[in-house]
C-alpha cells in the first residue's frame, strides 16, 4: 500500500511516501486480491490486443480504490490505474536508491528483513522462469562426461578434472531464439563473439558498463581462454544473467 507524503499527490518511490506492505492472504484485500488474481488477470492480456501472449514473468499494477469512503471491505471496487511490465522494481530495496539527500545510498542500507523478502521474490522469479526455459518434455541438462582413469604412471590426484558445467536445457524454439541471437552480434561472422562485439551489443541495449567491467565478464564466459566466445559459453552467459 502507498500512500504520498503529507500534501503530495504521487506515491512513486523516493517522493517521501508512505509504503506498507501485505502478504498475498491479508484479508483487508482479500476482495481486490480475489477478484483481480482469479477473475480478472486472464482478461489482461486480450484487453491489451495480445491473446496469445502470457502474463509477462514480472509486473506491476497500481490500484484505485474507486468506492465511496465508508464502504464495506467485500464490496469495494478498484480500478487499475497502471500496468507496467517495462520498468518494474523491487520496492523492499528502495533503501538502496540514491536521492539527492541519499547519494551514496547502497544495498547495505536495506534492513535484514527487507533483504529477505527481497531474496525470496528473486528467487521465485529464478524459479519460474527456469520453469519456461526448461519445460515439460524438453531435454534436461546433460550430465557431465565422467573423467576418463588415470594411467598407472600418472599421479591420481593430478588426473583429477575439475566437472563440466551441465548445458541448459531449452526447447528447439529457444535453441533457434538463441542462435539468431549469437549470428547478430558476431558482426564478424566469424562464428565466435568477440569482446568488442559484446560490449558493443551491450550498448546498444542501453546497459552503461565500463570498457573494464565488460572485459570482465567477457573473461569469466571465456571457459577456455582462447579470448572469444562460442555459442556453449554464450548461452551460459546469457543463462546466468537470466
């Protein structure tokens, strides 16, 4: 619930307002939760002119409560002033954002239990959509190669390999998404990602990264050190920043 400073109008974060939060069985909601969840999210999507598409993974609606003040909780109506799937926070983390009386404000400045609540919404979302990447009746990962036993002049432990990391399970439609998307960035076309073609992709997508922080990520995706990307490590990549 959010409810603007004394005398303001608008109740987005960093303007002094009000927030209080409930679980999803507060029974103070408990009609607007029904009602919306059950009866009215399916209708979302089509009153949007997209039918066939789903919820998107993580949104946002903000709620007006359209009833005459005095109404009985069960017989309240509310309107949807907002549905945003575009710019979508985690309000427990609002500590974190710098203001101008709070410019050097960091994640440190969220309290354990915002933290938590936090971690647990990241986590289901994680969840979820490994839920849609992996779904029923696609691939599971493939289980990793057991190293091959060590000759008799060979010490065993040096013989030892570090396990390979599982691939990601993915449906053909996502293997052809993720395909086209590797050929797009190799500009080249010389069938691997190079580290000026990454950071130039992630500038065009309007993520600001230093020239050193992108050359780091490059090396931690670069399994084999050979400085360029296959589409193995590209996936990866792409996986663990999903």
């Amino acid at each position: 619930h959010k409810k603007p400073k004394e005398g303001g109008i608008s109740a987005v974060g960093g303007t002094g307002s009000i927030y209080t939060y409930y679980g999803p069985d507060e029974a103070k909601f408990k009609n607007l939760t029904e009602g919306f969840l059950k009866k009215d999210l399916p209708l979302v999507m089509p009153a949007l002119g997209l039918p066939e598409e789903p919820v998107p993974l993580w949104w946002t609606t903000d709620f007006i409560l359209s009833s005459p003040e005095g109404t009985p909780a069960e017989e309240e109506k509310w309107i949807v002033g907002e549905f945003n799937c575009s710019c979508v926070g985690i309000s427990r983390c609002l500590a974190a954002y710098c203001k101008d009386d709070t410019p050097n404000a960091c994640y440190d400045d969220i309290s354990a239990e915002d933290k938590a609540e936090a971690d647990r919404y990241g986590k289901l979302m994680g969840e979820k959509a490994l839920g849609f990447l992996c779904p029923a009746g696609a691939a599971p990962p493939a289980p990793a190669a057991p190293a091959s036993a060590p000759s008799s002049d060979e010490p065993r432990e040096e013989a030892k390999a570090a396990p390979a990391e599982a691939a990601p399970c993915m449906s053909d439609e996502q293997q052809k998404i993720f395909e086209a998307a590797f050929k797009a960035i190799d500009t080249d076309g010389s069938g691997a990602i190079e580290v000026k073609e990454l950071a130039a992709v992630l500038k065009q997508m309007g993520v600001e990264m230093s020239d050193a922080d992108v050359q780091g990520v490059f090396a931690k995706a670069d399994v084999n050190g050979d400085q360029k990307l296959d589409m193995e490590e590209y996936k990866k990549l792409v996986m663990k920043a999903m």
